[in-house]
C-alpha cells in the first residue's frame, strides 16, 4: 500500500478531533485539517494568515503571550498538554483540551504534500517554514472540544485547579519575563514550584525568586539573551519558609513574535536528580578514599610480607658474627655491643611487620551481611533517576529468594551503579535504537550475580579481560579507572567481574559474589 500524501490528508479530514500545525520557530499556523477548519470557521489559507489573538478567548489567562509560552513548552520538552479556550470566527468561545507535540517533518512531506489541505507546505506563497535537508520542525496541536457536560458553569476555578493538575502531569511551568527578567506572568505550577503564588510573584526579578547558578548580569547570559532567538539552560534553587530546599531545571529563550519578542522560561523540578547526583559524588568520593585505603593495605600487606625474609636473614647474619666471635676469643666489646643493638632494632622491625599484618588482616575481616537483591533494590533507586534523565527505561528482575554475601553494602552498591550507569550512558547514544536496558538477580550454585544487560554497541573491539585492567573506555572522555576500582572492589569480596556478549547486541556484565556459607545448605 502507497501511503501518500491523498491517504494523510482523508485520514487527517475524518479525524473527530482538530488538528493545527504550528511552525516550532514563529509558531506561525502553517496547516489545519477539516474538524479544525469547521470548528474556527476559517479556511486553511485563512488560518494562516490569522494571529493567535484571533482565536483565543479575550481572557486575559488566554492571551496570545500565554498561548506562545505554551508552545514554546512543547518545543523544549516535546510536549504540553493544558486546557485553552479558543474563539471563533463568530466570536464563540469554547473550551478544548489541547496537546502540543513536537514533530520532524521531513523535507519531502514539507515540499510535495497535497495543494489547499493537504499537507503543512509554504509553497503556495503562503508564511510556511522554509525546509531544509533535514526536514522542519513543527508543533502538532490536536485538540478536543469540551462539552457543556463537561465544564462547570463557574469555570474560573476550575479551569485553575485543571490547569494544576494538566501542568503537573507534563511536570513543567512556566512563566514570562519582560527584557528586566520581572515576572509578566505565571503558570499556577510554576508558581508552585517556586513556593509561591501568582499574585506574589508578579513583576519580581527572577534572581529574587531563587538563587540562579549563573548570574542574570554574567556576561554569558547577556550575550546569549541578547540574540534574537538566544537560548539558556539555568539551575535555580528555591528555599522556603520551613527551609525545605528545592532545585528547579530552567529553560530560557526568546521567541519571536511579528510584534516583538517574548521571552519565555519553562521550569521543572529536578529535586531527586540533584540529590542523586549529590548522593553519587559522595558515593563517588567514598569510593575512591576507600581505594586508596584499600590500596595502602594491600601495599602494606607486600611490604610487611616481603620485609619478613630480609630481616629474618639479617638477623641470622648478625647469630653468626656473634658466634665467630666468641669462637675467635671474645672479640672487641664495642663490636659485640654495636652487634647486640642491631639484632635488638631487627626484633623491634620485625615487631612492626607482625602488627601490620594483623592491622590488615583486621580491616579485611571488618563485613556484615548483605541481600544482593536489596543492595540491587537501593542502587536501582539512582540508577533510574540518572536513566530518567537520559530517555532510558531500565528494566528488573530479581530473585525471588534471599541472595546473602558477606561485604560492604555501600560498596557493593556503587559497584552496581558505576556499572549500571555505563550502561546508560550507552543506551543512550543516537546510535543505539532499543532505550532500554535490563538489571536481574540469579543463583547459580553457590554464586550470587547481578547482570547488566544493554544493546549498545557491544564490546567487540577490545578482548573482555582487558576491560578492567583499565585498557579500555567507550567514552571520549573516560579513562576506564571506574572499572578497575570496581574489579578491586569485587575482587575483595572474593568475586569476579566478566563481559560478555548481549543477544543479538550489545554487553552483558556480570557482577558475582560468593554467597554466605551458612547459606549454602539452602535450597
């Protein structure tokens, strides 16, 4: 079946629901299928030469700045979704509930869509997006119109407590600036977010509502802000009155109006991320002092062993110049008595090597026990915060029955993530298609293992022993010491890190561990 440009626009015509295509940059209508058109009581050419205040209720909640900022959210995020009230060519109004979806086109649907309304093409000598090679980007608005059954007489409130729970559902606010970054207007949401209200917030500086980590007067930001279509990412952080602290991920940029320029922030909290990243530099800093502290143990666990056989053999050295001798007449007093000194500092030496060996040996035997499966469980927690934020799902499956090691949970546990969040970082390549990866629990035998499975690119390049002797990393900017500290880590604990290869792609790393003993007999 040739799905052309005739099938999109019958199936796009008898769609229940209004379709408008806006382009992402002017977010000027480009397109608008049959139910859009009927509803408005415009045309396709007429739309697009129509403003959005043209088409939205006089409510100044509805006003064109809003209705932009709502879009521009869309491009950001890939989509928005709230309530709007449209007006039509009569000047009813009615309420829909819209959904803003960012979408690529490419070049040959933007050139060769069918004439009058077929497809969201510029090439009638209407305001259409210009296309490239690569296609454009236009923002696909659908939206429903609400029955009367369905709005309350009294909408004022509702359409507030809606628009709460729409925004919290996209988990974005938003909020406009004037060129002094003094709030214009708010989205409820937002103002939630910042622990607020709308009515407070009006015509306050950004930088007065919450600490911003780059300066609104840097030089960064006022060269940036003062292009056309400039664009910023910001972190703000928000403190309360009770002093709960809240960490809040901005996206900054000015839109192009034919009438000027709106300068849009759209806002979501990122509390959890920061606290994991918090959370993984200090398990990160933990990780490494404990290296290094392992490390100093096992340096003295050499020294002290390689130490025993020279000063063993210096003190028989010293048995048989004494025993010469006195077998050669007594010899001078001052050579016995510096003889007698050395042996006594030798004692002394070989006093120090036994205690640092028993030192070692202590710290080692410092362990308790630990549930692979709940270790697992606390480091998915992380792992998923960091996979959110990168487009990945991750995938678990545990073991039904109790897997007890014996070991450090905490390092147990960043060994996990440091594994899990490699994966990650693959996965979530352009070039990896599958955006998932896959974390399990398994017993064989005695053993207890965690296995990291992804479909990334795999490890094809580079033989999987040399992976963790720090030989190897996928990354431009990666060393491969996170390997090696976590071979050491497992090594430790008396297990073993392999990489194998995933079915049909990919790496699977296996992470194992002895179970307990007293565990053993269990089935």
């Amino acid at each position: 079946m040739d799905f052309g440009a005739e099938s999109f626009r019958v199936l796009a015509d008898n769609s229940s629901n209004g379709w408008l295509v806006h382009d992402a940059k002017s977010k000027r209508i480009l397109w608008a299928n049959r139910t859009a058109c009927e509803t408005f009581g415009y045309t396709v050419e007429e739309l697009r030469s129509l403003k959005a205040h043209h088409m939205s209720s006089r409510d100044p909640r509805y006003r064109r700045a809003m209705g932009t900022a709502w879009l521009q959210a869309a491009v950001v995020y890939g989509g928005n979704k709230r309530l709007w009230r449209y007006a039509s060519r009569d000047g009813s109004e009615f309420m829909a509930d819209a959904i803003a979806t960012l979408v690529t086109l490419p070049a040959a649907a933007v050139t060769d869509g069918p004439e009058g309304s077929g497809g969201p093409e510029g090439s009638d000598g209407s305001d259409g997006a210009t296309a490239g090679d690569q296609g454009i980007d236009v923002i696909l608005v659908e939206f429903r119109v609400l029955r009367e059954a369905e709005v309350v007489p009294d909408s004022s409130k509702w359409v507030e407590d809606s628009l709460d729970r729409l925004m919290l559902h996209t988990s974005s606010g938003m909020m406009l600036l004037d060129r002094d970054y003094r709030v214009e207007d708010v989205s409820p949401f937002a103002a939630k977010l910042v622990g607020s209200s709308v009515e407070d917030m009006l015509g306050v500086r950004l930088d007065e509502l919450a600490e911003i980590d780059t300066p609104l007067d840097d030089m960064i930001v006022l060269s940036e802000m003062s292009k056309p279509d400039g664009a910023l990412t910001v972190r703000m952080k928000v403190s309360s009155e009770s002093g709960e602290v809240r960490w809040l991920a901005g996206n900054l940029d000015n839109v192009i109006l034919d009438d000027g320029c709106v300068r849009v922030l759209t806002v979501r909290d990122i509390s959890n991320k920061v606290e994991w990243e918090r959370r993984n530099a200090y398990q990160e800093q933990n990780l490494q002092y404990m290296s290094r502290y392992n490390a100093m143990g096992d340096m003295a666990m050499i020294l002290a062993h390689d130490l025993g056989q020279p000063i063993a053999a210096a003190t028989n050295y010293l048995d048989g110049v004494r025993r010469r001798l006195v077998h050669d007449g007594g010899g001078n007093p001052s050579l016995t008595y510096g003889l007698d000194q050395a042996g006594t500092q030798l004692e002394r030496v070989a006093d120090i090597v036994s205690s640092v060996k028993k030192y070692v040996r202590r710290i080692e035997n410092i362990s308790t026990s630990v549930d692979l499966n709940d270790a697992l469980e606390e480091s998915l927690y992380f792992v998923r915060l960091r996979a959110e934020d990168k487009g990945v799902e991750v995938i678990s499956d545990l073991c039904r029955e109790p897997l007890v090691i014996v070991g450090e949970s905490v390092l147990i546990g960043q060994v996990i993530i440091n594994i899990c969040v490699n994966a990650i970082d693959e996965v979530s390549l352009p070039a990896t298609e599958e955006k998932y990866m896959e974390v399990s629990t398994e017993r064989t035998g005695n053993t207890a293992s965690v296995l990291v499975r992804d479909r990334g690119r795999g490890m094809t390049r580079v033989p999987a022993d040399m992976l963790a002797a720090g030989a190897f990393s996928s990354k431009s900017d990666g060393s491969g010491i996170g390997l090696v500290i976590c071979e050491h880590i497992v090594q430790r604990h008396g297990g073993t890190i392999t990489y194998e290869p995933n079915e049909p792609r990919g790496t699977t790393v296996r992470i194992s561990f002895p179970l307990d003993k007293p565990r053993l007999d269990k089935p």
